[in-house]
C-alpha cells in the first residue's frame, strides 16, 4: 500500500512538497517503502510491521495529489481516483480477508 504513494512522491516530489528539507524527509521515506518491496517474500510480518511507520506517506501524498492539476475538474478527478482507491482496497479486504465478517458494523456474535 505504501509503494504507490512513493512512487507518485519520487516523481512528483518538487510539486508535492516544495520545501527542500521536508522534501529530504519524504523522499527518504519513499525510498525505503519501496525496499520493503523485495523483502516481502523474505520476512512478511517484519515488513508489515515496519510498513505501518510509513502509513504517513500516503497521508501525505494523496492529500497533496490535487496539486498536481492545473484545471479544477482534473483535481476533481484526482480526488475521486483516490476515494476509488480506497474503496477498492476495502473492498478487497472485506471480500478475502480471514476475519473480515468481525469487523462489518452491527454482526454482534449473540444476536
């Protein structure tokens, strides 16, 4: 989850965060969200873990992504495409994870 929004970041890293320091920040985290990548095959629970300190990546890039657009009706797009991604990774987890069904709202075990 967190190499698309490093990706995004490297390559529009000048337009998302303009400052050169905080930019450092980002890039850096970027760089090694995507090398937890290869190492998903090797150790997939030790990369889950680390992969959590990276979470503010996407917070970060996908809250910027509207920067990218100079028109207001691509930022619009740019905006739904990311509530789409979301929601298909939701609906993704809700479909094939092992303990989805505890998690929907309002299933109590007793009722």
């Amino acid at each position: 989850m967190n190499a698309v929004p490093a990706v995004l970041f490297l390559i529009f890293r000048k337009r998302l965060a303009p400052d050169r320091v905080e930019r450092k920040l980002w890039v850096w985290m970027a760089l090694f969200a995507i090398a937890c990548i290869p190492l998903v095959s090797q150790a997939s629970t030790a990369v889950d873990r680390v992969a959590l300190y990276f979470i503010p990546l996407q917070l970060f890039v996908f809250s910027r992504i509207a920067r990218l657009a100079v028109a207001a009706r691509r930022k619009g797009i740019l905006v739904v495409s990311v509530m789409a991604y979301y929601a298909a990774v939701q609906l993704v987890w809700l479909n094939f994870a092992t303990h989805s069904q505890y998690w929907i709202p309002y299933r109590i075990v007793w009722l």
